[in-house]
C-alpha cells in the first residue's frame, strides 16, 4: 500500500465510524505500533537515496498529522453525539431502591435513647442496680418493712436464696443516694419482674424508666414541670397532665400522673377506653426516712421521684395490642422499628 | 372495695351523680376502678390504698366527701358506754396480739330472715347473705369498716361452761375445724381465739365451724377487736383465706370508731333479733391518745413549691377532721382518731393539697447548680455497638429472663438460679445466657425467615453473680461461622480491641467450629457455630452465635484510635494465590508473613472460597511500602521470595 492509499483509506475509514469503540480500533490499525502508518515508516530505510528517505518521511508525517485531526474531530463529534443520545434515553426512577442490609433497632431501644437524651439534657446521669436483688434496698429501706400489708402492691418473684428479682427500678434510690451527694440528678431505664402471667396486656418482665433528683427545695411544682415536660415530648402538645392522690411507701406525698388523651383531647376514645386520660406515671416527694436511710439529712434537702412504664406508654405511642411483642423476637414486629 | 351510692347519701346530703362524685374521689382521695349500675342504684368500686384504710367502709368515704363538697356528715356518731349492770367476762389478751379486745353477750335473741334492704346492700357490695347474726356483722363492718366475729355462746359453753376466752399464738400442731368445713393446720405465730378446749377461731380471718352461729342461735358472743396487722396478713396469705374482714384487719383499726361501729351493731342487734345485752369484756387500748403533727410554713411551701396561705390550710385540715391550733410559725394539727396515716408534716402538707387541688400546683422549673455527669463507657458502648450490628444487618430482641424447662435436657439444674415461687414451669429457672433466648427467637421466625440476624444485650443470670452481655445469632447463611466472626472482629476493631481465638470445646457450641475470645489473658467470650444437637433439637437451619461479657467488653474497649503516619513514597501491591488445607493455621500463616518485613504495610484478604473439602484457596493482597524512599523491584523480590517460603512452609500450595 503506497502513502496516497493509506491516507485516503484511514480518513474514510474514520468517517464511516459510528462508535467511540470503533474510533480507538480504527486509531490503531493505522497509527498503533503495528498500524499502517508505522509499516510505512518502517519501509524507508530500504529507500536508497538519502532525499528520498528525507522527503518519505516528511510526507507520511503529515499524512499522519492529517489522520490524526480526523480522528480528533471524529471523537469530538462522536461524543457530541452521546451526549445527544442521553437526552433520548429512558429509565424508570420510580423503581424501589435496593435495600441496604441492615437491622433494626428494637423499640423499647429506641425510646429509651429519646427518653434519656431529654433527661441528660437536665442534668441526669444513667445508672442502673442489680435485676436480682437484696429485699432490703427493693423494700425494707423503702419504707416496705418484710410483712407490711403495703408490700401486696407489689406480687413477687424470689429466687430460692431470698432475693427478690427487683419488682422496680426504684431500688436504684438508695444505692444512689448512699454513693452521691446532694444534688443528686440519676436516671434508670431498665427492667423489672412481678408475678404475673402473662397476656395481651401484663407481663412478668417489663421495663420502668425512673429518675430521682434530690437537692435543696425539690417539690410537687418540679414533679409538675417534669410530668408536663416529658408527657408533652412524647405525646405531643395537645396533652396536658393531671395528678391524682396515688399512695407508694417510699415517697410523701405520692401521685399518679395521667395524661390527657392525645388522640380526643380528653372526649373519650377507643384508644384510652373511653376515659379521656391516661394513667402514665407515679411520682411524688421522697419519704423523709427514705432519704435518712440514703444518708441524706431530710431537714436541708427533699427529693422526688418519677417513673413510668416505657412498654405501655409505647403500646398508646405506636398503638401496640400486646405487649407480649416486645420481649418474643418476632421479626414481623421487630422489622417495622 | 363496692360501695352502693344510696348508701353513702344516707350520711352525707350528695347532689352530684354518681360519676361526678367518683371522678372528684379519684382526684382528691383515691382511684375509682368505675362506677356500675345495679337496679335502681349504682355501686362505686374503689381502688382503697394501703395508707387509706378509713376509707374502707361507706362512713369513711362519706366523710371524704362531706370533706370535699363542705357537706355536714349525718348519721349516729355515739360510742357504746357499757352499763354498770354487765356481767363480766372473762377475756385474757396479749396486747402484742390484740391492741384492742372486746366481747359483748347478748342474749335472749330471736331469729328473723335479714331484711331485703341489708341483704341487697351486701350483695350490691360482693357478699352474700348467709344468716341474720353474720349478715349483721357484715352489714356493720362495711358500713363502719370494723369487722365482728359472733359465736355461739351456747356451743362455747358446750365445750368450756366457764367461757374463758384467752387471745394467744397458736400452738405447735394446734388444728381447728373452720367454718367452711376445713381442717386447718395452724402454725406459732398465727393468732386464735379459744376457749380452755382449744382454738374456736383464727382471729381475723375465719371462725371455727363448732361455735358458728346459726338460725337457731339464741346467745351471741360478739367480738369486736383490733388484732396485728402484721400476723393477720401472714395467716390469711398462707391459709389463702383472704376476706374483707382480713383485709380490714391489715389496715389500720381506730379503738374509738370500734365502739361506735358496736353501738351500731348492738342496736341492730336488738332492732332485729329482739336481744338484750347482758355481758360485756374490753381488754386493751380503748381510744387513741390524740397526738400532733406540727406543719410550718416553710415546711407546707418547701412542699407545694409556693406558698399557700395557712388560713387556707387549716380551713382544708378542719374539712378532714383535725383539730388545729395555729402558731406564728404554722400549725400545729391534732388528726381525727380513724387516720392512722397521718404521723409526719408531709402527710399534713398532703391532706392540704389534696383539698387545694393537685391540679392548681404550679410548675417550677429544676433550678440548680450543674454539675460533672460522667460518662459511662458502658452507656457509650451499647450504643455504638448497637448501631455497628444494626448497621451490619442485626435486628435487635428482647427476651424474657428465664428459661424454659424444655431446652433443661441441655442444662443441668444444679448451675442455674432457681425461682422460690415461679409463675409456670416455663419460667422456673434464670437464664445463664443468652444462647438459649436466642435459638427460641429462631425457633419462632424459622421457617417463615430463612435467613436472619439478631441480637440481644441484656442481663444473664448465671450463678456466679447477673451480667450484661451480648449476644448475636445468625442462621440461614452460607458460612456462619466466618461471617458471625467477621462482624465480632469489626466490634473488636470499632473498640480498638486486638481480639484473639482460641479453639475451645463449649457444651452447646460445634465440637470443631468454635472459639473462646480472648483480649490479652482475658476472655470475654465465646463465638461457634451452634452444636447440631441443638440445631437438631430445635429443629434449626445451621448456626452461629457469639455471646460476649459486655461489662468486661466495655471497660477494655478504646474509644480513641491512634494515627499511623501515612507514607509519601509510592506503594507497591502483590497477590499471592495458594491453597491450605483446613487444618492449617491461615491467621498463624498472616502474621507469620505480617512480621517477615518492616515493608509490609497491609495485608488482606483479597479472595478466599472455602469449600467444605479440606483445602481452600486464598489469594491474599500485600502493600509495601517505605517511608525512607520509593521501592524498586529488587527490594521486593527477596521480600516475594521469602512470603513464597512461608506459604509452603506452613503446608501451603502455590498456585501460578
């Protein structure tokens, strides 16, 4: 093949091409190492004469300056084109994403990273106490002497050497005041047992969320703010909060804490049983002698204590039926948190 | 405790319904569990608190409520005052038993049928009519919450012509025959009432079936007495013969509103059964010396959280009956004899803000000076770690702290918590791991999900002392065991924890495919694919669990890394593809090729299929580099040279 042949063969080559692909098999077969051009390059030493090897040389050079802007402008056009194409093209965004694989986090979990993130904002520290506990720091120092009548409000568990599986969280309180000194700002999310079978609506093993603040001048108006500040975060600004005369040994006075249906403002529903409220939190001003039994003299500081039931609170929350799904692992439930 | 509403407006003029008055008792006094209509009446179902045993009968809740509205209390309110003429009795107490003892004769009685309106009142209260002398007895105690106890004086005298009652501990081995037709086992400790032949009841909580009254009774012993609360509970609790009368018995009596509920009862006594008193016994406390409760000021407003007028306190304290004096410095209170509850100023300041209304306290926002809140490095790590395994595709579960006596074939009782008194055989026994809370997970979402991953971080209880730990399951996966692995060691490396493996022969774990964990001497765990027996017995897919000390997990782990300086000079990789037989070391082959050069920077796993045959095939990802200077080919070829000699030695095979 002379220069003419080669010249003309690679610039039509190059414009019949239709693909970025093609352009670079095309750039190859002439200019790669093994392509024509360089063939041709490789045939001027056998010419005889040094001008003819000279002017051989200049000539292809140029042929290959000239294919190398066709390629050039074929790869500008080319990509032109693309771009073009792009706009036509078509794919269907509403498909689902691809699922990543992850978990889930369980609910009672979750609330409680809600329930201690608000409190910590206060001020109040996370602690916990034993599950498996001496009868004195569950009762007998909460003003629950062995035998009382009062210890019917709660039905216990024993193990057989004597402890009792706490029945709350409130044996944290004098733990906590016995290791801290006054003010005193604790917090316990945990679980706690009763003898009780279970069903839709009871459970032996359920989960109380407790806080104990003691300082100089703690009284019912802080049991207020609280109540009003927590039960508004979690059920949202239409609830209000109302207390009622509750009785619980360890604390004087005592009070449960209702909160105003969120649902009917108050009209009754199906979702609080026609009531209006709900019965969500027990609270009140710590005893007098429970503080003495923590070491912390009741003439200068007071207490209270507040608590309430993160399953049931959360089965009103999410509207849960049974609250037998929080502790069986099914993952129907679980994959809905 | 059921109280017909006609009833209470015989003492206190009400003019609100039925539901209001019961909503304004839940808000001032106690819970109202609803209001029922019955007939022409409702009937109130009080939630009565252990503190509040005043308001365990109709006159109770009547003064609350004459309290509340600002109502006068009707009715009769004079004590029994024995005439000089009475026969004694002979009555022996042990005050420790019986703060108060009383029997009153009564003789020359007529039977009657009990009038329809006491026998519908105790039905539209829960009792049931059984003769006129018991439903007397019944009708009174509700009416004034003291109960009674009436015996036939006759069948006493059958048995003990001298009728001397004595209030004593029951005897070792002591029996008596109760009025439902039960021999009962007594015990020291339980109080009896009895005569020289022995027990004719046990005190408060039922009468013995000798000397129980009847329709042709004509002589009545009646006993009206204030027994210990403490001894009531625990017989009526062991006996399972819990009744209103004991339950009232367990809260607190007043000595003076025990004659006045007599005065009552002997009234009707005579009103209805036509009886004449003829002897009467008291052995004990006849009335409560009245006592103050001082409440300053201070006191009152360090409570409520503002300050209330004292005019206004002592307004609400004479509402509820206490006598009070005011001072400069607050009050000084003397409570009415039927509340017991009242002994220190908060229970004062309770009674003013009841009446005050919970609903008009103020909120006051926490005020104080703020302090260190230290953080805990467990708190920190169950929260990190909880996210690492959500994100790695765990789901979180929560299970119950026992475990079941179906999977006990797998335990030996003797290691485990066992409950004194346990709800069912499911939950006799505490769990002393999470293995076995986990695999009934399984149990419940297999086959419905082939596949899965859970978690749990919670307490076990085994023998040695509770603990937190985590626990992690996967099943349905191709190789559990490397991936369950694989995702503890990014646990480990989030922690900057060096975790190490160690082979270890665990009961529930595969004889073959299981480790012990270890960082430094100490081991925090374990990590196996679950023993077949298991995956058997519970009809399992295959598994592979992990199940970590947390606590100890917590305090080793780092929350900190430290920086390695990052080379400017240009890194160099190589792949090395070999086979290795299963029973070679391939972590022991790593690090022998991580320490045969400082040039070494990372080593990974950059391919690995390994079969179930004995040998799989490795292809491993090495990065020199220096930090002196950009390496040559020569540098690296002894270096090649050397990771070649490795492989084969540690029984390796290469491949091109």
């Amino acid at each position: 093949m002379n220069i003419v042949e080669a010249e003309s063969k690679a610039l039509e080559e190059i414009g019949q091409v239709s693909s970025l692909t093609e352009l670079e098999e095309t750039r190859l077969r002439h200019l790669g190492r093994n392509g024509v051009v360089n063939q041709l390059l490789s045939e001027i030493p056998e010419l005889p004469r040094q001008e003819d090897r000279k002017s051989a040389g200049e000539i292809i050079n140029s042929v290959k300056e000239k294919i190398e802007i066709a390629l050039e402008r074929k790869d500008q056009e080319l990509k032109r084109k693309d771009l073009k194409e792009i706009d036509r093209s078509s794919f269907d965004t509403t498909s689902p994403g691809i699922s990543p694989q992850i978990g889930s986090i369980h609910p009672l979990t979750e609330f409680r990273e809600f329930v201690r993130d608000m409190f910590s904002k206060l001020g109040f520290e996370e602690v916990y106490a034993p599950h498996l506990e001496e009868d004195e720091y569950n009762f007998g120092l909460l003003n629950i002497p062995p035998d009382h009548p009062s210890r019917d409000l709660w039905d216990t568990l024993y193990l057989e050497d004597g402890r009792a599986m706490r029945t709350h969280t409130s044996n944290m309180q004098i733990r906590e005041m016995r290791k801290r000194k006054p003010p005193i700002r604790v917090m316990t999310f945990d679980r706690c047992f009763r003898y009780e079978n279970v069903d839709p609506h009871h459970s032996h093993t359920f989960t109380q969320f407790e806080v104990l603040y003691v300082d100089k001048d703690v009284s019912m108006g802080q049991l207020r703010f609280l109540s009003d500040l927590f039960l508004k975060a979690v059920l949202g600004e239409k609830t209000r909060t109302r207390f009622r005369p509750k009785y619980y040994p360890f604390v004087e006075p005592g009070v449960g804490v209702d909160a105003l249906c969120p649902f009917c403002e108050g009209k009754g529903c199906r979702i609080c049983g026609m009531e209006g409220w709900f019965e969500i939190a027990g609270a009140g001003l710590v005893h007098p002698q429970v503080l003495r039994n923590g070491g912390i003299d009741p003439k200068i500081y007071s207490g209270l204590a507040w608590g309430f039931g993160p399953d049931r609170m959360l089965m009103i929350k999410q509207g849960i039926d049974d609250i037998r799904y929080f502790y069986e692992g099914d993952l129907r439930f679980l994959k809905q948190f | 405790m059921l109280i017909p509403y006609s009833w209470l407006k015989e003492f206190v003029n009400l003019r609100k319904s039925a539901e209001q008055v019961a909503s304004n008792l839940s808000l001032v006094s106690v819970g109202v569990e609803g209001v029922q209509k019955t007939g022409s009446d409702k009937v109130l179902d009080l939630d009565i608190t252990y503190n509040r045993g005043d308001l365990l009968s109709v006159i109770g809740v009547a003064r609350e409520l004459a309290a509340i509205y600002e109502l006068p209390l009707k009715g009769p309110v004079e004590k029994f005052q024995p005439v000089e003429h009475l026969s004694p009795l002979s009555v022996k107490n042990n005050v420790s038993l019986s703060k108060l003892y009383t029997l009153t004769k009564i003789s020359e009685l007529r039977y009657k049928t009990t009038s329809k309106q006491i026998k519908s009142r105790l039905e539209a209260a829960g009792m049931r009519s059984v003769n006129l002398w018991a439903d007397l007895t019944n009708y009174v105690m509700l009416e004034w919450g003291q109960p009674f106890h009436a015996f036939d004086a006759e069948k006493v005298g059958r048995r003990d012509p001298s009728l001397s009652i004595e209030i004593r501990s029951a005897k070792r081995g002591e029996k008596i025959k109760t009025l439902d037709g039960l021999d009962r086992d007594l015990i020291e400790g339980d109080i009896v009432i009895a005569d020289k032949a022995g027990a004719i009841a046990i005190a408060g909580v039922m009468g013995g079936e000798e000397t129980e009254v009847d329709e042709g009774t004509t002589e009545i012993l009646l006993e009206a007495a204030i027994f210990d609360p403490i001894s009531i509970r625990r017989t009526a609790r062991r006996l399972g013969l819990r009744s209103e009368a004991s339950n009232r018995f367990e809260h607190f009596l007043s000595p003076d509103n025990l004659y006045t509920s007599l005065n009552k009862i002997l009234q009707l006594y005579q009103v209805y059964g036509k009886g004449e008193i003829t002897g009467f016994a008291s052995v004990g406390e006849r009335t409560t010396e009245p006592y103050s409760v001082g409440l300053t000021h201070d006191k009152l407003t360090r409570v409520a959280g503002e300050a209330l007028p004292l005019s206004k306190a002592r307004l609400y304290l004479e509402r509820l009956g206490f006598k009070v004096m005011s001072s400069e410095k607050g009050l000084l209170c003397w409570p009415p004899h039927f509340r017991g509850d009242i002994r220190i100023p908060e229970d004062v300041a309770e009674e003013v803000l009841r009446l005050h209304g919970y609903e008009n306290i103020l909120s006051k926002p926490i005020q104080t000076t703020l302090e260190e809140v230290r953080e805990s490095k467990q708190e920190d790590w169950r929260d990190r770690v909880t996210s690492g395994l959500v994100g790695n595709g765990f789901s979180e579960v929560k299970t119950f702290p026992f475990v079941s006596t179906t999977v006990l074939t797998h335990l030996k009782a003797k290691d485990l918590l066992r409950l004194k008194n346990p709800i069912s055989v499911e939950a006799e026994y505490l769990r002393p791991n999470l293995l076995l809370s986990l695999l009934e997970v399984v149990k419940r979402n297999n086959p419905r999900y082939s596949r899965g991953r859970v978690f749990e971080l919670e307490k076990i209880y085994p023998k040695r002392g509770e603990n937190l730990a985590l626990g992690a399951l996967i099943w349905g996966e191709k190789e559990p065991f490397l991936e369950l692995k694989g995702v503890l060691e990014e646990l480990g490396r989030q922690a900057h924890l060096k975790l190490e493996f160690f082979p270890v022969k665990e009961e529930f774990l595969h004889p073959v495919k299981a480790v012990e964990v270890r960082v430094g001497r100490e081991r925090i765990g374990v990590l196996g694919e679950v023993h077949p027996h298991l995956t058997t017995a519970f009809d399992l897919p295959e598994a592979a669990v992990f199940e970590i000390d947390f606590e100890k997990f917590a305090d080793l782990a780092q929350k900190w890394g430290k920086f390695t300086p990052i080379s400017a000079y240009p890194e160099i990789l190589e792949d090395y593809s070999f086979t290795l037989p299963q029973t070679r070391s391939l972590a022991d082959l790593i690090d022998k090729i991580r320490s045969s050069s400082s040039l070494i920077r990372e080593l990974e796993i950059k391919d690995r299929f390994e079969t179930k045959e004995e040998n799989r095939s490795i292809t491993l990802k090495v990065a020199f580099q220096s930090e002196e200077k950009g390496l040559s080919s020569e540098d690296i070829s002894p270096l090649r040279k050397k990771i070649h000699k490795l492989i084969i030695s540690s029984g390796g095979q290469l491949r091109s």
